[in-house]
C-alpha cells in the first residue's frame, strides 16, 4: 500500500501524482497557483496559472542578478522543476537559447501537462544528469548557468562538489555567470567556496529573505560602482516586473584570497 502523506494547506488539492526510481513526483491547485512537490513539506516550484512565466519564489528572482551585467545569447539551466525559470527567460529574453538539463523525465513531463512549460525550438530539454552532461562540455558556450538540483528535502550534492564547480567555469563563456541555488548557507561549504573563490574571476553572495543563499560566480569582473549598480537594477526592474533592487541591495563581493607565500 503506498505511504499517505500530508501537504501544507495553502498548497490546495493534490491534483496528480507519479512515482519514479528517486520517489514521488505530485502537483497541487491552490485555485490560482500550481505546486510541485518531491515530498510532503517543500516546494520544488510554484507558478501562477494565469502568468507562469512570473517568479514566486524569492531565491528563484534573485537568481536573475546577473542580468544586470549581460545579455545572455544562450542560458543553461541545471535542474527544471515545474520550469518556472525556464519559462520567465523565455518571455523576458526572446532572442536566448535556453539549454535545460533535467535528470528525471517524469518532472518533464509534469512540466509540460501542469505547469505551461513552453515547447518550442529556442527551449530544449535533455534528459540527463547534469554531472554527466559536464563531462565532456562545450567550452566557453553558454553565457549564464543557472543550477538548481534537489531531490526530496535535499541538495544534489554535485553542486558542493570541487569537479563540478570547475566544470561548470569551463562551459560559461568568457564573459558568463554561474548562479547556484542553496536552500541554505550551510550548504555552500567551506571547501566549495574556496573552489569558486579560485577558478572565478568574481564571486558574490546573495542570502535572501526565505533564506536561501544564491551564489554567484562570473569569469571576468564587472567594474561597477554601487551607484552604476543601483541604476541598471531601476532600469531591469522596469523589465522584470519585479523589484531585483531588494536583492542587489544584498548582493556582496566575497574576497579573493591571497595566494599562499613561502616562509
């Protein structure tokens, strides 16, 4: 008999739900919102019916900052969810190729049927493990990566990892950013940030409102005053729909440490 398991109430009615070797994939309707869940307590996406390509989850919007240093002529996403970030670069950068990478083909399917995940030829998605899709990658051929990778209630633990990290520096091209998601700031270890700290020309953190903290990561370094900052967030918030000034106000420089001397 299959295990009954509880949801929060604002989540609505459980409307679907599957299983696959990594365990239970279920949708619920709020009325106005859907939600998908890999357990009974988080929320792996959350889109609005009427406007899916709107962001709801703060660490998802904050996720956005590097907008504010380029144009990405093609996007990576590691992790899809029920593609509410696929589907916001979608709308927002109609010129971008976005490249997903997803390792379960049911939450791809999920996207598709519940959550208004677009089918078009500017959005592919892969079917793969994203540590395997960057075993061999193209280098310098993506201008953002975005990687956000759970399973029920816990972080894939490649996005702590120094190889996948490195790896990740070697497919952005050379103006690209990295943004990583982390439920918590725990989760970015010690080891982990002194890897980006290294292989990255620039390194910022963001620890957002529902405590997330959104680690980013760009190959070249952008020369930007606060005040220059401040601007351009006006100018993408008109874009956005959405305030990013409220994140860029928490969006600070990690130093680089100096290299290590002989005595």
């Amino acid at each position: 008999m299959p295990t009954t398991m509880s949801a929060p109430l604002h989540w609505g009615k459980e409307i679907f739900r599957t299983d696959d070797e990594y365990g239970p994939i279920r949708v619920f309707d709020d009325g106005n919102k859907r939600y998908l869940s890999f357990d009974e307590s988080n929320e792996q996406s959350c889109v609005h019916k009427r406007i899916p390509s709107r962001l709801l989850h703060e660490y998802a919007c904050a996720m956005l900052l590097p907008l504010l240093f380029l144009q990405p002529r093609h996007i990576t996403l590691f992790g899809l969810g029920g593609g509410s970030l696929a589907s916001c670069l979608f709308h927002l950068l109609p010129a971008a190729q976005i490249q997903v990478v997803e390792l379960r083909a049911q939450v791809l399917a999920v996207a598709r049927r519940f959550f208004h995940l677009p089918q078009d030829s500017r959005l592919d998605v892969t079917i793969m493990d994203a540590g395997d899709y960057l075993q061999h990658p193209k280098a310098n051929t993506t201008d953002l990566l975005l990687s956000d990778m759970y399973f029920a209630g816990k972080i894939d633990k490649q996005q702590q990892q120094a190889a996948f990290i490195r790896n990740c520096h070697s497919l952005l091209s050379e103006s690209g950013w990295l943004a990583l998601n982390y439920s918590e700031r725990s989760e970015c270890t010690d080891q982990a940030m002194a890897v980006f700290i290294e292989a990255f020309a620039e390194t910022r953190l963001c620890q957002t409102p529902c405590g997330n903290a959104v680690l980013f990561a760009g190959k070249s370094t952008v020369p930007l005053s606060e005040r220059e900052l401040m601007t351009r967030c006006k100018q993408l918030n008109q874009v956005l729909g959405f305030p990013i000034t409220r994140f860029a106000k928490n969006f600070g420089r990690l130093a680089r440490r100096p290299p290590a001397t002989n005595t």
